[in-house]
C-alpha cells in the first residue's frame, strides 16, 4: 500500500476525488511540506481520524471552512478576520498554533493571484495581526478566488491535513476517510477555475 505522501498522480486516488486532490495542490502549493496541522496520527490511522473528525472537523472546521468560502466568495475581508479571531477561540493551544502556523505561510507567500484583490487584503491582515491567518480561513480563501464548490474546497482541504498529519497512512484509507467526509455535502461539479 503506498503511503498518501508519495501520492504524485490524481489517477493514483480513489472514488473520482482525483480532481479534489489536484484541487489541494491548486489551494495550496507547498500543502505536502507544511507540516502537521490539526489532525496528528499515530499508528492507527482510520480510530485517529475517526476521532478527529468527531471532535475537531465536524464540529469546529467545517462550520470555518464553510463560513469562510461564502465570505471569500463575496470578498468580504472584515468577516473573514471575524471568522479567523472566532476559530483561535474554538481551538485549543496546540491546534492554534499549528494552524496559524501553517495559515501564516499560505497567507504571506501566497497571496498573489492574477485578478484577485481579496488575498493581498488578507495577508496584510495577517501581517498586520488584524487576523491571525489560520490555515482553514486563508486556504477557503484561496478556494473561493478558484471558484472551487464547498464539496470540491473542504475535501482539497482535508487531503491537505491527512498528508500532513498521517504521510504514512495509505492512500486508500486517506481516500475512504474524505470521502465518508464529504459525501453529506453532495455532488458538485469537479471543475477548476479561476476567479
């Protein structure tokens, strides 16, 4: 079983979600390097993820990740910072950190997209400390300036916390996990475009 990091080719993901992992890679460049997020796996991947996601996703990120692709898809940049102070309070201290971490670096090395005045607004957010630049909130934005569909955005951006929170758990268990995850959010057209 080849482990989800070595994951290089769409083909190579399971239940159509091809055009959802190449869509992480859209959102995120640099995903497969950032390092553990919120989600941190040990051996037994599908009881910590099944655990993550009752405790950390369902509850907490998805609402975000939700909220904040309708405020980006209407660049509304002061409800976003709302959304992003919001989400430092629901997460406990580890998971805040690593998420603004990880949120920091998208916001600040990419924050350019031809046509795109929202994600400049929002690195200077983060760079002035108006907002404090969570992975969730700068990673729907940049789904929204794509244009991509919740379905599309929130599993681009689940593939994203597996591989780097679980590198080693097998491409079919990471492929099972998000799509038991997105499945409640319905179909969607699977294409990219850009704002």
């Amino acid at each position: 079983m080849n482990p989800i990091s070595e994951a290089e080719d769409p083909g190579e993901i399971r239940h159509g979600l091809g055009p959802i992992w190449a869509a992480t890679r859209v959102a995120n460049p640099d995903f497969s390097i950032c390092g553990p997020v919120t989600f941190h796996s040990g051996q037994a991947f599908p009881l910590a993820a099944a655990v993550w996601q009752e405790s950390v996703f369902a509850p907490v990120l998805l609402p975000a990740l939700r909220a904040a692709l309708a405020h980006a898809r209407r660049g509304e940049v002061r409800e976003l910072a709302a959304l992003d102070r919001r989400l430092s309070e629901q997460l406990g201290d580890g998971l805040r950190a690593d998420s603004i971490r990880a949120g920091r670096r998208l916001a600040l090395h990419g924050n350019s997209l031809r046509g795109d005045r929202l994600l400049p607004r929002l690195a200077e957010n983060v760079r002035t400390e108006v907002s404090p630049g969570h992975l969730a909130i700068i990673f729907a934005a940049r789904c929204g300036a794509f244009s991509l569909p919740d379905r599309i955005a929130v599993g681009a951006y689940l593939f994203q916390e597996m591989c780097a929170g679980a590198p080693t758990a097998s491409v079919i268990e990471v492929c099972d996990f998000v799509a038991r995850c997105i499945e409640p959010l319905g179909g969607s057209s699977l294409e990219l475009r850009a704002a």
